[in-house]
C-alpha cells in the first residue's frame, strides 16, 4: 500500500535498472490488464496471463467477474481466468461496484450488454462525475435499455432474453475514446452484423490487438485528412473466443512518471526494462523528444500481440514545445506527468485540442496548473489545454492530488528537483494504477519519506 503522505526530498540522482530479472519492474500495463481478465473471461476455457498488474482498479474488475460467476486465481503471480464462454455469465447480478475505475466500467457495460445481463455497475463519488452518456447513447442504438443519473452512473442495464441478437452499429465517436470504441466492440460480438466505428484520434488499439489473438476478426485501418479518419470494424465471431496465454508489457504509462523523474533530476540515468511500445501509447516519448529529452528507445519486438523496448533514459535540459492533434491522443495519460517536465523545461509549452483532460479522475487541466501555480511556476488554464511558461525554480510545499491517481505522481516527481520538499497528502491513490512507485522511487536513489 503506498503510505496517505509523502514528502519528496530534492537533491539524490537516480540511477539503476528496472527489469523484469531484477528486484523491481515496471509492473504490467493496467489498460492491457482489464482487457486480459475480462475478455479471457468471455473466453472458453482456462486464459493464464503473465505481469498481470494487481492494483486498486483491476482489483474493481475481478471484483465484478467474481459477482458475475466468473472464477479466477493467481498462480506463480500469473492470473488464471476459468473463462465459461460467452453465455457463461450470470444472467442477473447484484450490484457491480467499480470503484474508481472507469475502465472497469465502460468496458464491462459493452461485455454485460453483448451477454444480456441484467445488473447496476456503480461506482466512488469520483467515477459516478464521469460521462457515460458516451457509451450509453450508443449502446441504446445496438438496442440495450440503460437507465443513468443524468448520464452518469449509477447505471441500470435490463437483461435481454439469451440467443437474441443485437442490432449491428455503425457510428462516428466524437472524441477519440479507446474505451468507448471497446465498450461497443464488445456489445458487437453479439451483434447480427459488422460494427464500423470511426473516431477522430489514434486511441490506443489494445482491444483489436487481443480479439484478434482469440480469434475475432476486427481491423483498424485510417483515413488520411484533413480531418484524418480512424476506423475500426469488427465481425461478430461464429463459435468461441479463444482464451489467452500472454505475457503483459510493462505499462508505459507508470514509466511515464520515471521517465520524466530521470529527465529532470540532474546526474540521473535509468533503463527501463520490457516497456510497452504500442505506437498509440508513445506520444510522450516524443513529446520529450522534442523537448531535447536524452532517451534512447531500444525496441525488442513483440509480447502477447504488443511491441515493447527497453528505455535507457539520462538528465537533459528541455525547452518548451507545442503538443496538438494525434499526438495528445497517443499520450493521452501522460499529461499530468508531461506538465511537470514543461515545468522545468526552458520557455514556453503550449497544449492545444486536450478538452479530454477534463474528463478523467478530475479536471486535470485545472488541477495540474492550479498545483504548478502553488510550486511557483507560470501555469495558466486555456478551454482546450494549457500553457507552461517553465525553467525557473520550483517552490517546495504542499500539494494537493484531487483524488488523482496520476496527479499524486506527477507531483511526486516534481519534488525531486525543486528547491525544498514537496509534500503529498493523499498519496495512497497512487495503489490504483502503480503500487510499487514508491519502493521504485527509493529503489533509484530518490529520498521519499512517508
Ligand atoms: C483507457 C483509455 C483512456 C485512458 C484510460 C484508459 C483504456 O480513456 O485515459 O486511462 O484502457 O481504454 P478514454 O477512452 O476515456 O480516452
């Protein structure tokens, strides 16, 4: 468990090597997580996967299989999933509590409804403030009957009677979202004909990646633009899906956060080990790339249908740069993370087209430069992004986190070349998607006290 406070010290380099051989590593991909547990248990038969990540928000998710009838262990720390098939779930479940996971709950609302289970999926007050008019509104279309809190959960699904089909959708996503596009792919295993989905951005393809190793024929393939198209179509499979034996990559959006420390604290090097490189998580490798950042990428090909590399990262000074488009889509997560490196970055960052933001575990253009404003930098709120003016000194001092997972992070990693400490109350939310980010931290050299 990560402590409830933190205080980061400045001043230690890190250095050292996280690798899947050694004492610590970047722990499996959380998105590739909840997709692996929840499609092996649509699966028939046993799914065994490998650097599962076990955290707070895919605890939420075998949380719900088990209410859903699903059996599951862990076994040499791979999770086994005892997948019963399509039909194989309950056909009425008690109250699915998801936690503070949205993932959790956009894609088991495309799975329930693909398996006409009747339920109510809720979740904490923070995920209950999250839209879900997105999948909703769609998911109604395919013709599944959803009751909302004025378009938020909780969420009342209505079973459907087994063997009936739901209605084939095509449909244009209006904001590039890898969990609304695989809430409706999932809902389109049970359709009576092909899912066409066309969205505005590169979201991350995990989804395809995976159906497609159990069987399901789905592609993605793009329209060039302007404004570029993303399509992506799936055929609902005749007989079962297969189930799963893969090794999970390293999340590339924990590294995110070490990444950015090694970046900033001056004398630091670090290789990261077996890191996923999925070209639509990738956007703040080049992000910083741009920035002047020293990273070498050294791709080492494919685990379980998904590129990975290692990343040997150094101490460089940055400066300023204008992120926009497709690429804020590829690093959709690691704005918190990337808003601390414009922070120290020479000149001015601009963030343009990031409305998304302000949907995720809080507003996080608003958090992120209202908590950078506390550490003295120039930090300032546009509609659809921010601006950064960075290079000055940061201020010591304590932060807030907004019940924000990444933000805690972010602001974690920010302490680390500040002039005087930072101090994080609130730091327990970092256990929903990084457990071992602390002991990881310490691990490199940094002095985190609780
Ligand atoms: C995720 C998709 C993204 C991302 C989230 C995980 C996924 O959300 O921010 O952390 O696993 O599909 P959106 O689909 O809302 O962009």
């Amino acid at each position: 468990m990560t402590p409830d406070r933190l205080i980061v010290r400045p001043g230690f380099a890190l250095s050292g090597s996280l690798s899947p051989d050694g004492q610590f590593a970047i722990p499996g991909d959380k998105s590739i997580s909840h997709r692996a547990a929840l499609f092996a248990a649509l699966a028939a038969g046993e799914s065994r996967i490998e650097n599962f990540l076990f955290s707070g928000v895919t605890q939420a998710m075998l949380n719900a299989l088990t209410t859903l009838g699903i059996a599951w262990s862990v076994e040499n720390g791979a999770l086994m999933v005892h997948g019963r098939g399509f039909g194989g779930f309950k056909k009425r479940a008690p109250l699915i509590d998801c936690g503070n996971s949205a993932t959790t709950l956009r894609l088991l609302a495309g799975a329930l409804a693909a398996c006409g289970t009747a339920t109510t999926l809720d979740g904490s007050p923070g995920l209950r403030k999250r839209p879900m008019g997105r999948i909703v509104e769609p998911l109604r279309r395919m013709g599944i009957s959803i009751q909302t809190q004025d378009g938020c959960a909780p969420l009342g699904l209505e079973g459907r009677q087994g063997g009936k089909r739901l209605t084939a959708l095509e449909y244009i996503l209006p904001v590039a979202s890898a969990q609304v596009k695989s809430c409706l792919l999932l809902a389109g295993l049970a359709a009576d004909g092909m899912t066409v989905l066309r969205e505005p951005g590169p979201s991350r393809d995990h989804s395809e990646r995976m159906l497609r190793a159990m069987g399901v024929e789905v592609e993605n393939r793009s329209e060039a633009g302007p404004p570029a198209v993303y399509i992506t179509r799936l055929v609902p499979p005749v007989g079962d899906l297969q189930p799963l034996h893969m090794k999970l990559p390293g999340d590339s959006s924990s590294a995110a956060f070490l990444v950015v420390a090694a970046v900033i604290t001056p004398g630091s090097e670090i290789t990261l080990r077996q890191v996923g490189l999925n070209p639509t998580r990738t956007g703040l490798l080049d992000a910083l790339g741009q920035m002047g950042a020293d990273i070498q990428i050294e791709a080492a090909g494919e685990q379980g249908g998904e590129p990975l590399g290692d990343l040997i990262v150094r101490s460089s000074p940055l400066h300023g740069v204008e992120i926009s488009g497709d690429l804020v889509v590829r690093m959709i997560d690691e704005f918190p993370a990337f808003a601390v490196a414009a922070a120290y970055a020479q000149g001015e960052t601009i963030v343009r087209d990031a409305q998304e933001l302000r949907y995720k575990e809080t507003d996080r253009i608003a958090a992120l430069c209202h908590e950078l404003r506390s550490l003295s930098v120039a930090a300032e709120e546009t509609p659809d992004g921010f601006i950064v003016r960075g290079g000055k000194p940061l201020s010591g001092g304590q932060v807030g986190v907004y019940g924000d997972h990444r933000i805690a992070m972010a602001l974690a990693v920010a302490g680390l070349a500040a002039q005087a400490p930072v101090e994080i109350p609130g730091a327990e939310i970092i256990h929903e998607s990084f457990p071992q980010f602390v002991p990881i931290l310490e691990f490199l050299g940094a002095n985190v006290m609780s």
